[in-house]
C-alpha cells in the first residue's frame, strides 16, 4: 500500500492559514461575549420591567456571569496565543503579519496608563 504525500505548502500559505483561524476564533471569542453580555443584561432588565423577584433568576443570572468571565478568560489566553504565534513565525520563515486599514497609525497620545519602558507613556487612539 502506498503512501500519498500531499504536495508542501508555500510558506505564506501557512501563515495565511494561521492567521485566518486564529482571527476567526479570536472574532468568535468575541462575538460570543457580545451575546452573552446581552443575555446578562436582558435577564435581571425584564426582572425589573415585570417586577419579578430579584431571587427569581439569580442562580441564572450568577451562572452566565461566571460564563463570561470564562469567556474573558479565554479571550485573554488566546491574544497571548496569538503573541506567542507572531513570536515563532521568525522560525519558520515567516515575516510579520498585520492586518488592517492600510492606513497609518495615529500617534500615541500621551497618558499615565501604560509605561512603554522608555519612561514615558503612550496609547494611541483607535475608533
């Protein structure tokens, strides 16, 4: 019986590939914790609307809250995934990926919040 060896991939191609799942899973993360945030904030809203007891849907609503931090969790471990991904594509052979407009970044506005190890502060403005 004979063995098939599928034909190598150009490395940009795995990249690509690389990068393609892990936007979509980092998306879904996401997009799940847009749904979730809204359940959390439709639960105790008709609570109050309909006059319910507040013990009503509280098991409930402390389950979905610990449902979202798991989610915030995981949110947080793939972002480090994905810094640990960018780090190792050197190794293969890859270059840096970006994604994004195209256009330049703003620069960053001076404030108290993250040290860039020079001393000095910066974030820049998105949205």
């Amino acid at each position: 019986m004979s063995t098939v060896t599928p034909a190598p991939i150009r490395r940009s191609q795995v990249g690509d590939q690389i990068l393609a799942q892990l936007l979509q899973t980092e998306n879904a993360i996401d997009q799940a914790l847009i749904e979730t945030a809204a359940f959390m904030h439709l639960l105790p809203s008709l609570r109050l609307q309909q006059n319910y007891s507040a013990v009503l849907a509280a098991p409930a609503i402390a389950r979905i809250t610990r449902a979202a931090q798991a989610l915030s969790e995981s949110r947080t471990e793939m972002v480090a995934a994905h810094g640990d991904l960018a780090a190792a594509a050197p190794a293969i052979g890859l270059g840096a990926y970006a994604m994004g407009t195209g256009q330049p970044k703003e620069e960053p506005i001076k404030t108290g919040f993250l040290a860039t190890g020079s001393g000095e502060t910066s974030l820049r403005a998105v949205g």
